[in-house]
C-alpha cells in the first residue's frame, strides 16, 4: 500500500514537473510550480524527512511561489506574459534531449550501483548529540557540528539582498503597486497574522527538540511580511532605512559575533563553550528568524522598485 | 487501521491528479489558482492522514504551514497578476 | 523497491526535466524555474540515495539539504532581480542570441 | 474492528470522496463562480470529516487542538481566497458562464459591482 | 601550535566581519574601514605562510568537531600560496578600485568585494565537498554582484548569463558530492580519499563534478559567458574576476583530479581535458585577434590562458613521476603568473579607456606618446601572457614543455607554440594601435597616477615571479596531501 502511495507521488511529481516546463502559458508554469511545492512537501514526509518538508511547504511552495507569481505580475505590466517571443528551434530541442536523456542515464547507472558506504555518519551523530546542546539532531548538525556551512549560507542570503540594493540605487524607492482595498481581507489579517507570527516563533522553539528551526521560522515569519506588504501596509515605510538594513543583517551579525567569541577565548572558531551551546544556539536562531523574515521581504520588495536610469557608460567611474 | 488511512490517502491523491486537468484547462487565471487552492487544502489533508500513518507529528506542522500559506499565493495572485491588465485571458 | 529508492528515481526524473528545460527554453524566467526543478531532484537525491545507502533516517544530509533549500530560494530571488531590471531596461524576457563566439 | 473504528472509517473515507467530488466539480463546472463553489465545499466538508475521523486517532488533547486549528486556519483561507477571486473576478466583470459569455446581460458592470458590493455574496 | 596564534579562523573572520562593517557604516567611513581590514588581511596571510614554511601543514577544526563529522580547514603549501596570490592581488585590485570608482559606486564595492574575499580564502583552505559547494554559491553570488552594480545594459546581461551558467555549474557540482556522499557516507575530503573506490557511482559522480568545475572555469567550449562577463564589468571587477575568481573552480578541480587520483580512471578523460585547453588557446587566441574593444581582447587572452592551465591535466598522468612533478609546478606558476599578468593587464586596458573614453582599439592611437607608462604595463603584461623570458610566464611554458618531452605527448608542444604566437599577434596587435597617430589629442583625460601605478605594480610582479620562481614551487613541494596523491 505504502509503494502504490509513493508511486502515485512519484507519476504526480514527475507529470507536473513536465507540464510545468513545456505548457505554453508562463502562468500555468507558475501554478504548477507551486504545486510541485506542495507534492514534493509531501514527498520529504513520505522520506522520513519533517525538517525540509517544512521547508519546502513554506520556501518552495509558499515564498518562491509568491515571488514568481509577483514576477509575472510584472512582466504581464506591459504585455508580456505570453510566450510572444519565437519558439526555440528544432536544434535546441534536439540537444535539450539528448543531454538530458544521457544525465538520466548516467544517474541511473549510479543510482543501481550504489555500494555500501564505509562510514556511517549517522554513528558520529548519535554519538556527539549530548554534547551539542540541542536534542534535534537536524539543529545539532546545522547549528554545531556543521555550523560553518550555515554561517556561509545565512552569508549568501545577506550577500542576494545586497545585490539587490546595489542595483536599486535609489534608496528610498517604494513598491509602486498599491496594495489591496478589501476590507475582508484587512479583517481576517488581524486574525492570520498573528497566527502565523504564533507559528513561527512555535518553529522557531520547537527546532531545539523537534523539527523546526530558524529557516522555517523565519520563512513563515517573511511569509507574513509579505502578505502584509501585499495587502498594503508596507513595512519598509514603518521603518527608517537603516534600521532596517541592521534587521537584515542583524541575524548574520550576531553568528558572526558568537563565532568569533571563542577565537578570544582560545577555542576553534564557532566553538560554544561548555554548557551554553543551547542558550547560544536559540540566541542566533532567534536572530536569524528575523533578518531571514526580513531579507526574504526585502527580495521581494526590491525587485518591485521602479527602474534607475543612471549615467550610462560602465568604464568612466571617477 | 492503517489501510483505511491509505485507502483515504489514494483517494485524496487521485482527486489531486483530478484537480491537475482544471490547471491545465483553465481558460482562466482564476480558475488555475482555484485549482491550486484546492490542491492545497487537500494536500494539508494528506499531510494529516500521513501523520498518522507514519507517526510523524511533525507532518502536522508541515500542514499548519500549508494552511498558513494557503492564501499567500491567491492574495499575491488576485493584487499582482490579475489586477494589473483586466481585459487579459491567457492562452490555453 | 523501497521508498527511498522511488524518490530517488522521482530525483533523478526530476533532474532530467529540468535539465532538458534549462537548454530548452530561452525566456528566462523558464530557465529559472527549470534551475528550481533540477535543484529539487537533486535534493531527492541527495537524500533518497544516502538513505538508502545508510539504511537509516539520515540526519546530516537532511541539514544539508536544508542549506541547498535556503541558498537556491536565495539564487532564484537574485535570478528574479536581474531578471526584473533586464527587462525594465531592454523589455525583453530573454537574452539575445549568442553570436559566433 | 470496535464500533469507533468504523465509525472513524466512514468520516475519512466520505471526507476523501468529498475532496474528490470537489475535484470533480471544479473539473465540471461551467465558470469561475460555481467553482469556487465546489472547491469551498471541498476544503470545509472534507478536511472538516477526515479531521474529525482522525481526532480519536490522537490521544492528546493538544493534537486535537492543532488539527481543529489547522482545520479552522483552512476554512479561513478559502474563505478569504475565494471571496477576493469572486471580488476580483466581479470587478473585472468576467461572465457567469464563459461558453456564452459573450452576451453583456451575464456580465455585472462595474456601476452594480459598487451599489452591491457589501450585501451581494458571490454564488457560493 | 596555540588556537588563538593561528590565522586560518582570522582569513574568514576578517573578510566576514569587513562585509557586515561596510554595509553599516556610512559611505564615507567604507574605505577606511576597508583599508584596515586589507591590511589585517595581508597580515594574515603572511603570518600563515610563516607558520606553513617553519611548521609545516595546518589543520583546523571548526567548532572543535573533527572531520568527518565537523568540516575541517587546512592549510597546505598550496592553500597557502592562493592565499598569499588572492590577498595581493584583491588589496591591489581593491586599491585601484577605491581611486577609480564614485563615492556611491565604491560604497556598493566595499560589501561585495569583502564576501568575495572570504568566499576565495573559504575554497582555498576548504577540505569538505559541501563546504566548497556553499563557497562557491557565495563567490558566485558576489561575482555576479560585482558584474551587474556597473547596472548598464551590457554588465547586465553578462551577470545575467554568468549567474545562470555557475547557478548550473554548481548544481552538477552538488549532485555529484550527493552521489560521492551516497557512495561513501562522508564529505569529508580526506575520508574520501582514503575510502575511494572506482564504481560506477563514484565514476559518474566525477563525471558531473568535472562538468560543473569545467563549466564555472570556463574551459573551451564552455566559456562563452566569459568574455562578455569578464569584458563588460567594471575594470577592477574585471581585473578580479579573471584573476581570482575562475581560479577557485580551477583549484577546486585541480585538488579532486590529484587528491582523488582521478587521473587513474581512464587516460583518454586526461587526454580529453587536454584537448579542451588546447581547443582553448588556439579559439581564445585566434578570438582575441579578432576583437574590436581592448577589453574584450583581455577577456578573450583569458579563455585562451584558462586552455594553457588545462593542459596540466594530461600531463599529471605521465608514467614518469618526475614528468608529473614537472606538469604540476608548471601549471600552479602559469596559474600565478596568470593572475598578476592578468589584473595588470585589465587594469592598464581600464586605464586606456579612461583615457580615451572610448572602448574600441582603433581610439587608442598615440596613446604610447601620451601615456608610456601604461603602455609599459600593458607591455610587461603582454611579456608574462606571451611566455617570453624573463617572466613567470616564461618560466611556466618552460616548465610545461619539459613535461610534455619527457612524457613523450610531443603534441602539447606543437600547441603551445601555436599558442604562444598568437598571444604575440594579439597583443602586438593593440601595440600597433596604440603607435598609430591621429590629430585627436586634445580630447583625452589624464588617469589618476596611482591608477596607473598599481596596473603598473601588478605587471612587474608576474614578471618578477620569473625571478623567484624557485620560491612558490618549493612552497607547493611541502608535504601535504597534494603531494602525496601525485602519481
């Protein structure tokens, strides 16, 4: 019963995944997009994998969701929602094929030859979960034992909202799109928002023993932010500019800063020390909850102010 | 038990790939995203029965996110897509 | 025929569907979705196939999926900007043809 | 197989065909307002029956608070999502039936949209 | 060796913190502020090359856990000299960049170029197959900022085109460390290597691995993001991208092919790579001859100079040991030599723009009246590409060439010769341009001298590394495990 569920999910990832790349309307992509979200959510539940399936509910299926959806909204502005421009030709199609059918089957050469892996991780884990501060393994393993590789990660989102601000010179520039008059809608943010600012900090503590933790917070906490923004109350015009940008950054900061702690102390750097690695793990969760909520807002409101038109000519800098 | 949890999972899963001719069909915008709402609400069913099938209770969590975000993308459809060109149909 | 093993499969169907769209398509918000789809078959995979080496619930791998989640939602929001500004400044959805080089 | 058993077998199985008879619906309906009928049909009838089949499936009084919750949290948003696709639909005068749409006696004009707008429920 | 005294936490810190710093403070604070931190940078460097030549390799742990649970650093004669290389050259670039850019332009720099720099000493010292994928997602990130804020149209779409070919690159890099870690349970790359065994997983996940690097390297055909990425940005962007950034994959290939002994999985892979990078001097070269804007020839003499790199790949295969040695350091010090030739080359090309305010050859004309000093730059520059004694340019063709007569593959020869002349033709070629006179004098605009200095500076280094050449391959002999997996 188990295999015919899987295999249903597997015929329904896989026909969407396709629809979605060969429909012909770029909105029907979208939506199939998000669907595929919402399949493969419940793929990572079907992998014994809670953690990302959270993950994907809230990134995959809800923010990217929204910022393509809010993209084509954009494109559709002037006109150019449909596929207008000419098909890719007969050569293009060919090459597509034949390449992927031959990454198809090499990864299938790989995947039917798997030999038995010599170290078992998962062994060094179990062993060193006491000590880690935490008893989720997922949080321990993100957050102490492989702290460098998050640290680098929360790095990378920093390092896209700057991108961003570097291209959108004008500072102050504010979403152009008004938001949505509907008073039903005002009347039962009162009641979401607060609901899912309940769920994120839920997340957020439930990732010390159980699934969650900073990401999915802080995706459900952006996920708010932005359905706010939409609906009209923006929170970039509540805030002065540099608060926000400490917001943003706020949460790579403080990692940054505990990392550093223990370099002073004598000890590896990102070492916590004896007996507060929880306290400092929730401490730099928390803060990466809320800049990760706002540079997920700030990506999403970036994209939407207007164009700059600057001096033109890129080599005469002085 | 645990078969009437499936039975109920295969049934859910075969109204999803029904669900998917409506996306496909169109011939409005309003009607895609509707079938995504849909689509939504039945997979936070899914992950429900799952969570029981699997004894994973995180699955429930997973589908109070779903719930959550159910509406982000029918708000951020109906004020960013739709809102901007009245007049337009999309192509089946 | 183990669950891991079919989402395994899913992954690697998944990574040939994005792929092929990757070189098919020239819009490029297409191309930014069928990076987005090769991204999930490869997380399928990157799962799918430790556990089923492992033969357990592998949590170390799931934490780095987690990193590939964040880091690719990240790509396709800067994707989207330069997108956005491309086509604030040229009103076109894809990139001119390469020339002869 | 206790009473309660089958009992709880009934709700989930009715509550997945009613997902099912939603999917179908939406599928068979002729326009955008009477499928946003059959998909809030749907999301309340049939999460609200496979929630309460699985609520003595969970011994704890918190579980069956969250999925109550979830199930709430649901209603909210079809409600929420279908009333501003029936708004907008409105606004933007789609016709109540696109096969023979093109008669201007099935479409609102925005003028009736403005006098109607607080009373008038879309046709769910 | 004392935690607190050793620099390898300090190289990632320093760079981190300097990103975080210049995103506060106000714009006018951003340079100095900079400044301190390339100078605790520089500092850095130094003190881990003192320590690597008097103590030998470095080993870290971050957060105290151990390999193959926790990620490892490590700091070999190699690590070291790409860290020595990219913190010159990065405070030269960023120097020049600082005299060249506008007080908004430069505020926007400063972050950017701070990620940038840790993202390149990250890879350097990384010794885990995931951690180099995070790295590399973080140098593409800033790569492609530092192409699109120039936010003209042309900057534009090259950004445009590079973030979707490295998004891509990447990705098969991913896929092929999930299938290493499916095969052998450990990302560990040292693990790796002493469990590595050829089966069709392992040999498929090489196989993406090398696609990806390739395609992020830009090796022939792969490259074609390249010239308009590396000739559209802003000149001390281009400087750093052709410099630095296409090293990083390289490194990182590099370190697979010889750490996982990749060489022994089948000799025509070694062969193929070869005739990549031939195919990469001679189209790069003969694409170089063609152009019609300066920076474009510069972009292009790197696809051609990315080929002579490759060529080291068949070469580490040879039977005689000493052969391999040979193909190894020849590569490493084409690799540095590249790098400084290479900035100063694009720095001086920047400076000729500047000057005539037009990017075409043809507008240079009387410019080695008007500015002899950059064109002397550019010269020496040309000097260290071209491979003519006494450059670090020379030294490594040299190097090359040796291996390629003991190994007996006489047909890398024929291609580096073929190579070599059409480096000379390429760039006596925007010589010529720039000895042709026209009345036109009088539009011109003077480069700050320091603009001229540092381009100036940079050539002179990779024509001094001719000189010293001694000194970098004895760093990269030091034991470590490089050198043990040379066959």
């Amino acid at each position: 019963m188990n295999l015919l569920i899987d295999f249903t999910l597997l015929i329904g990832i896989l026909a969407i995944a396709l629809t979605c790349l060969i429909s012909r309307s770029l909105f029907r992509s979208v939506v199939f997009f998000i669907l595929l979200g919402l399949m493969l959510a419940i793929g990572w539940i079907r992998l014994g994998a809670p953690d990302i399936a959270l993950a994907e509910a809230a990134i995959g299926a809800g923010i990217t969701g929204v910022l393509l959806l809010d993209t084509l909204g954009h494109l559709k502005k002037t006109g150019n929602l449909e596929n207008d421009e000419p098909a890719p030709g007969r050569k293009r199609l060919i090459l597509a094929i034949v390449s992927s059918f031959t990454l198809v089957g090499l990864l299938l050469w790989a995947v039917f030859n798997q030999p038995t892996p010599a170290i078992n991780i998962h062994l060094l884990v179990t062993e060193a979960m006491p000590e880690s501060g935490v008893s989720h393994p997922i949080t321990a393993v993100l957050l102490n034992f492989r702290s460098y590789d998050t640290l680098l990660e929360v790095g990378v989102l920093v390092l896209a909202v700057l991108v961003g601000l570097a291209l959108q010179t004008d500072q102050q520039a504010q979403d152009s799109l008004p938001g949505l008059p509907n008073p039903l809608l005002h009347a039962c943010l009162t009641l979401l928002i607060p609901a899912m600012l309940i769920t994120s900090m839920y997340l957020l503590w439930a990732g010390a023993d159980r699934p969650g933790g900073a990401f999915q917070a802080g995706a459900m906490l952006a996920a708010a932010f932005i359905l706010l923004h939409i609906s009209g109350i923006k929170l970039s015009s509540q805030v002065s500019h540099r608060m926000m940008q400490a917001g943003l950054l706020l949460g790579f900061g403080v990692f940054l800063a505990v990392a550093t702690s223990s370099l002073i102390g004598g000890r590896p750097l990102l070492t916590y020390p004896e007996g507060g690695a929880g306290m400092l793990i929730l401490l730099i969760e928390l803060a990466l909850t809320l800049s990760i909520g706002l540079i997920l807002l700030s990506l999403f409101t970036i994209a939407n102010s207007p164009p700059h038109h600057k001096d033109q000519g890129g080599d005469h800098g002085h | 038990m645990t078969w009437v949890y499936a039975v109920t999972l295969l049934i859910l899963l075969i109204s999803l790939i029904v669900g998917v001719w409506r996306v496909i069909q169109g011939p409005r915008l309003a009607d895609r995203l509707l079938a995504a709402q849909l689509f939504g609400t039945t997979g936070v069913a899914v992950l429900l029965l799952l969570a029981e099938l699997q004894s994973l209770p995180a699955a429930r969590d997973t589908a109070l996110v779903l719930a959550l975000l159910a509406m982000l993308a029918a708000v951020a459809f109906v004020s960013r897509v739709w809102k901007v060109r009245p007049d337009s149909e999309d192509r089946p | 025929m183990d669950t891991n093993l079919i989402f395994t499969l899913c992954g690697v169907g998944l990574c040939g569907i994005g792929f092929f769209g990757f070189i098919y398509h020239r819009h490029l918000l297409r191309r930014l979705i069928a990076f987005n789809l090769i991204g999930n078959g490869t997380f399928l995979i990157m799962v799918g196939f430790a556990q089923r080496g492992q033969g357990v619930t592998d949590h170390v791998i799931q934490a780095l999926v987690l990193t590939g989640i964040v880091v690719a939602v990240a790509a396709t929001a800067l994707g989207l900007v330069l997108i956005r500004r491309w086509f604030q400044l040229k009103g076109s959805t894809q990139l001119p043809e390469d020339d002869a080089s | 197989m206790t009473l309660l058993m089958i009992l709880q077998s009934i709700l989930l199985i009715s509550g997945a065909l009613m997902f099912l008879v939603g999917s179908i619906g939406l599928v068979r309906f002729p326009d955008t307002y009477t499928r946003i009928h059959a998909l809030t049909k749907a999301d309340n009838v049939g999460l609200g029956l496979i929630v309460i089949g699985l609520i003595p499936a969970s011994f704890s009084v918190l579980v069956t608070l969250k999925i109550l919750l979830i199930w709430l949290l649901v209603m909210l948003a079809s409600a929420l999502s279908g009333h501003l696709v029936a708004w907008e639909a409105r606004a933007q005068q789609v016709p109540l039936k696109p096969s023979e749409g093109e008669s201007s006696k099935e479409t609102f004009s925005k003028r009736e949209l403005s006098t109607k707008e607080s009373s008038d429920e879309p046709s769910d | 060796m004392n935690m607190i005294l050793s620099p390898i936490p300090w190289l990632l810190v320093i760079p981190l913190a300097g990103a975080v710093l210049t995103m506060l403070v106000p714009y006018h604070w951003r340079s100095p502020a900079s400044v301190v931190g390339i100078f605790t940078q520089l500092m850095a460097s130094v003190v881990l090359w003192y320590q690597v030549t008097h103590y030998g390799p470095q080993f870290y742990a971050m957060a105290d856990w151990q390999a193959p649970l926790g990620i490892a650093l490590r700091a070999d004669g190699l690590a070291t000299l790409f860290i020595l290389m990219s913190s010159l050259v990065a405070s030269a670039c960023a120097f020049y960049a600082h005299a060249y850019l506008s007080l908004q332009k430069r505020a926007h720099f400063w972050p950017l170029l701070w990620f940038l720099w840790a993202s390149l000493n990250g890879i350097w010292l990384a010794a885990d197959t995931f951690n180099l994928y995070v790295g590399l997602e973080l140098l593409t990130f800033a790569a492609v900022g530092l192409v699109a804020f120039a936010s003209d149209e042309r900057s534009l779409e090259a950004s445009i085109r590079y973030l979707y070919a490295a998004l891509l690159g990447s990705m098969a890099y991913l896929l092929g460390v999930a299938l290493l870690y499916g095969a052998q349970g450990t990302l560990s790359m040292d693990s790796l290597a002493e469990t590595w065994h050829w089966g069709p997983t392992n040999q498929v996940a090489v196989t993406l691995i090398l696609g990806g690097l390739l395609l992020k390297t830009a090796v022939f055909p792969l490259h074609t993001w390249l010239p308009p990425a590396h000739g559209g940005a802003l000149t001390p962007v281009s400087a750093l991208l052709s410099a630095l950034v296409i090293k990083a994959s390289f490194y990182i290939l590099l370190r697979f092919w010889i750490e996982f002994q990749i060489y022994q999985f089948l000799p025509s892979l070694s062969q193929l790579l070869g005739a990549l990078g031939a195919g990469a001097i001679l189209w790069g070269g003969w694409m170089a001859l063609r152009q019609t804007h300066l920076k474009m020839v510069v972009a292009y003499s790197t696809v051609a100079q990315i080929g002579y790199m490759t060529l080291m790949f068949p070469l580490l295969v040879a039977e005689s040991s000493e052969a391999s040695l040979l193909a190894y350091q020849g590569g490493i010090l084409m690799l540095l030599a590249h790098a400084f030739a290479k900035a100063g080359m694009f720095l001086a090309a920047g400076n000729l723009i500047f000057c005539t305010g037009k990017p075409d050859l043809v507008s240079l004309a009387g410019m080695s009246r008007y500015r002899p000093l950059n064109i002397f730059a550019f010269g020496l520059a040309g000097v260290s590409l071209m491979g003519l004694p006494p450059s670090g340019g020379f030294n490594a063709k040299w190097l090359l060439l040796q291996s390629s007569f003991m190994s007996g593959q006489w047909w890398w020869i024929v291609v580096l010769l073929l190579g070599n002349l059409l480096s000379a033709a390429y760039v006596f070629r925007v010589f010529a341009y720039t000895y042709q006179e026209t009345d036109a004098l009088d539009t011109y605009k003077r480069p700050k001298l320091s603009l001229e200095l540092i381009a100036l500076g940079l050539s002179v280094g990779s024509i001094l590394l001719g000189f010293i050449s001694v000194w970098p391959l004895e760093m990269i002999s030091l034991p470590g495990p490089v050198m043990e997996a040379l066959p």
